[in-house]
C-alpha cells in the first residue's frame, strides 16, 4: 500500500475533533506525531494545534467566543520566528490537562468489530454499499497489511477459510440479518488515531471494489488457498488461515513494491 492519505471532509475532521476531546492522551499523541514529521505540510502543525486545542475547549464547554480568542493566540505564537515558540506552546497545552500524564504510552485492545465499526461508518459517510461479505473481506486485508507492515496483528480475532473467503464467524454472526444487503446501521468508530489513518489507507486502496472483486483477490492469494487446501471450491471449511501465512504473503508484497520503487528511481 502507498502512505497513508487523511481524508479533508468535514465528517473526518469532526471525527477527529471528537476523538481528542475524548482522550487527553490521543490528543497529545497527535501533536507529537505531527512534530516528528519529516516533510510537514505547509500549516501543519498549526491546524493540529487548533483542532485538539478545538476538541479540548469543547470538552469542557468553553463558549464558540473563547475558543476563537485561543486560536487566534496559537495563530500568533505559530506566526512567531522565535526558540521561544515551542515552549508557549506547551504551556497552553498544559492548560487543558497535565503534560506529563498525557506523554504516558497508554494503550487499548483493538477488536475485529472496532475496525468494522470504522469501515460502516465510512460507507456510511459516503454512501457507499458495504454488505456483510465486503465488510469480512476489508476487515480482512486490514489485519494483512497490519501485519506485514507493523509485524504484529491489528487485533486478535482469526479468520476462517470459508467458501466466499476470508471470514470471522463471530462478525459474521453480527451482520448475517443483513444477508447480502447493505448494513444498515449507526456506528461512531472508537479508536486511536493512528489506526483511523492506517484504515484510511486500507479504504483507499480497496473499498472501492465490490465484494465479488474483493473476493476474487482473496481466492487467488496463499494464505486462503493455503487454508482451503485440496477442499473443493463449493465445500465449507473453517480453517483457520494462521497469521503467520498472512504476514509472511503480504510481507512479500511489501519487499516487491519496495524492490520496485527502487528500480523505478534508478
């Protein structure tokens, strides 16, 4: 997959706004990952500031008034060419909650159904189709690309090698009354931003198949046909497609796009 691409509509801005209100420690998270940038955008790090300095002023319900007169202090501070600069910052971030507390790495378990939450939810925002099948089958090159990329799961749930691919017999259980119609329900995803990103790529490269491409690719990859073995085509099975396949496959895959690049820029 190619870097991840942050989407700038308002639903995924709100989203974001919404999230470090939340949770003091995403947001510091946030601020640090836009500091360690290697080619920030033009304003970028601005714009972090004014949407967790946003987010926080909403969480404790500062007026519309006094989070403009904060904004316009950070757009001052940021327009400055001074040492000094970084150091007003964090006192205004030691405003909103204690510096040190926020720095502490905490982390919560990811599950299959957060990150669908995060794929329904953009089907919901966009209008777009998401059946129980392409759903599994997002999920499912969620986990691979995870794994090859980050050497370690994005959750822990395993997948089945079904008839139609890859499948979580638990999230399929949660979605079967839909059949192969579109899922029809409200969600808000609950997780770090980071992984909201990475899903964002994920989307970027697949949600615009349907879920008989996105099938077609799963049937014709290792580690299902791995699963599957000499089971025939239109016969259940419920082996599990072991992670170690999925990483080693798509870490392959990795190598080659890199090994690519490299020629290309030769």
């Amino acid at each position: 997959m190619n870097s991840a691409k942050v989407p700038a509509s308002d639903s995924y801005q709100d989203y974001v706004i919404k999230s470090l209100g939340k949770n003091p420690q995403l947001a510091a998270d946030y601020l640090m990952a836009t500091l360690e940038e290697e080619n920030p955008e033009e304003n970028l790090l601005e714009n972090a500031l004014l949407q967790v300095a946003e987010a926080l002023d909403k969480q404790k319900n500062i007026t519309p008034q006094q989070i403009q007169l904060q904004a316009e202090k950070l757009r001052e501070l940021m327009a400055k060419q001074e040492d000094s600069v970084m150091n007003e910052i964090k006192k205004i971030i030691e405003s909103y909650c204690d510096f040190e507390t926020k720095m502490v790495n905490q982390t919560k378990a990811i599950s299959c159904f957060d990150v669908a939450d995060f794929f329904i939810w953009l089907a919901n925002e966009t209008g777009s189709f998401i059946s129980n099948l392409k759903l599994q089958k997002l999920v499912y090159y969620a986990q691979s690309w995870h794994l090859a990329l980050n050497e370690k799961p994005l959750f822990d749930d395993d997948f089945e090698a079904w008839i139609h691919g890859p499948v979580i017999p638990e999230l399929y259980k949660k979605y079967q009354k839909f059949k192969w119609y579109p899922i029809n329900e409200a969600v808000t995803p609950k997780l770090p931003l980071d992984i909201v990103t990475f899903l964002q790529d994920v989307a970027d490269e697949y949600f615009a198949c349907d879920a008989y491409e996105l099938e077609k690719m799963t049937h014709i990859e290792k580690p299902w046909k791995t699963a599957r073995g000499n089971v025939p085509l239109d016969e259940p099975s419920h082996t599990i497609i072991r992670k170690d396949w999925i990483k080693e496959y798509f870490a392959s895959r990795v190598q080659e796009q890199e090994e690519n690049q490299e020629v290309s820029n030769i």
